[in-house]
C-alpha cells in the first residue's frame, strides 16, 4: 500500500495533468489540505517536494507551489536570427522563440545589468584579446511571466559598442530589434555564428535565480557571432533551465561530395 503522502502526490499530479491546476496557478497552502483531511502537514509537505521532483510545480518563498509550465517553449535555431525580424522589424530572438511558440511576451520580461569588466579566458580566446582585456558584459534575466526561462550574458569589445544603446541597463532589448540592430546600426552587420550547447548540473546560484526544482540540469549555450570578414562582434553564455525548452532546427541537409563536384 502507497504511504499516504504518496497517494496524495498522484491525486494533484492527476488534478494537475487534467487542467484542474493551470500552470501559474498555485496549488492550496498545506494548511488548506491540512483542513480539508488531507493528511498531516509533514504529509502534504513531503507530496508537494514529490510534485517538484516530478517537475509539476515549483516552490519558493513568496510565490508557494505553483504549477509549472508543461508545454516548453521551442527554442528556434536558425530562424530566431533571420535579418527581417530585427533589421526590419522588432523581434528580438527570445520574442521570435515565443511567437513561434503561440505564447505571450512583453518586452521588460528581459532584465539586465551592464557592466565593463576583465575578459574571463574563454571570453577573451573568444574575441581575440588578452586575458583581463576590458569588455563589456551585458547580462539578461529572461522569464516568461514570473518565471525565469533562462540567462543570457554577452560580451562586447569596447571599440563596437562603446556609447551605443547596448551599455545602457535599462529593462527590455537595447530598443528596436535589440542589440543586433545596434550593431548593424554601427557598421556591424552580423553574417553567421556558431552555437556550441551543453548540459551540466545547475550551481547553486543558477538553481536559485532561475528557480530550478531538485536535480533539473541546465543547458548552457556558448554563441559566437561574426560580421562577413571574420570579425567577432558578440560572444555570449546562455544558461537555460533545461525542461523549459525545445531547441528546434530547421535546416537544408548537406551533400559534401556533391558539393565537391560542382566545385572543380
């Protein structure tokens, strides 16, 4: 027989799973359950720890337990960069991952802090300078709503981005099409990257701003980004919290020796 609190977590993950719990809602305070004889607090304490192993909700001081988001958001791949949506338009990449994703966004969901500091060692391979060479780190919190989805610091030489939009903190993209259009806008028009992903265990301070539950992995992103001659505008370390996204690419498959053919 399954010890109580057991029955009780299989009870909300069902409630949950049928939309009786929306996600953002929060679930009842222990003491509800409590009343409603639905087990001693230990009992209600330890199926609401069970619900945020599982990944269906979060708990955090000021917010209670609250039922996470089940659907990820897509996470485009080359189609989050095409040049229309921020040369032409106004849609940053976190804002083409969500209308991609049919959900909702407003633009001081991005937070941020801009400072200039020593390059760290893979910042500074990164861009071509010594180690402790001065950059710019602009650092973003980016949530959905209340919740943290992921951050995202980039990395600027001086000389590009010195006096431009991208050095102010204020919340939201670096204005209209965010900060590739401040590049463009300076001379520096990106042509390609190079996305390196990985995941690792959370540290602590990630688990605590990105409000991760018990054990969920990160996945970090390393982006490098060039003009046509080669030249690195941006180097960025993304942290993502690894259930909150799909990463989706769409993109023409090769043909090497094909290719090798047409070329001689």
């Amino acid at each position: 027989m399954a010890p109580k609190w057991r029955e009780l977590a299989d009870k909300l993950a069902e409630q949950i799973k049928r939309g009786e719990y929306a996600p953002g809602q929060q679930l009842p305070h222990i003491r509800e359950l409590v009343d409603a004889g639905e087990g001693s607090k230990a009992t209600v304490h330890a199926a609401y720890k069970a619900l945020e192993a599982e990944g269906l909700v979060t708990s955090s001081r000021g917010h209670g337990t609250v039922v996470r988001q089940q659907v990820p958001l897509k996470r485009l791949g080359i189609a989050r960069y095409d040049k229309a949506k921020w040369r032409d338009g106004d849609e940053v990449a976190f804002i083409a991952d969500r209308v991609a994703s049919g959900r909702a966004y407003r633009r001081n969901e991005q937070t941020q802090t801009v400072s200039l500091v020593e390059a760290p060692a893979e910042v500074a391979d990164a861009h071509g300078l010594p180690v402790g060479a001065p950059v710019y780190a602009r650092a973003r919190l980016v949530k959905e709503g209340d919740q943290p989805t992921h951050t995202l610091t980039s990395y600027y030489r001086p000389e590009h981005v010195e006096g431009t939009r991208i050095v102010d903190p204020a919340p939201g993209p670096a204005g209209r099409g965010g900060g590739f259009r401040v590049l463009y806008d300076a001379g520096y028009e990106i042509d390609h990257m190079q996305e390196r992903i990985f995941a690792r265990a959370a540290k602590a301070d990630e688990v605590s701003l990105l409000q991760l539950p018990p054990g969920e992995p990160v996945v970090e992103l390393h982006r490098t980004t060039y003009t046509a001659d080669g030249t690195v505008v941006e180097f960025a370390i993304g942290v993502h919290a690894a259930s909150r996204f799909a990463w989706e690419y769409d993109f023409k498959v090769p043909d090497s020796a094909k290719d090798g053919e047409d070329q001689s």
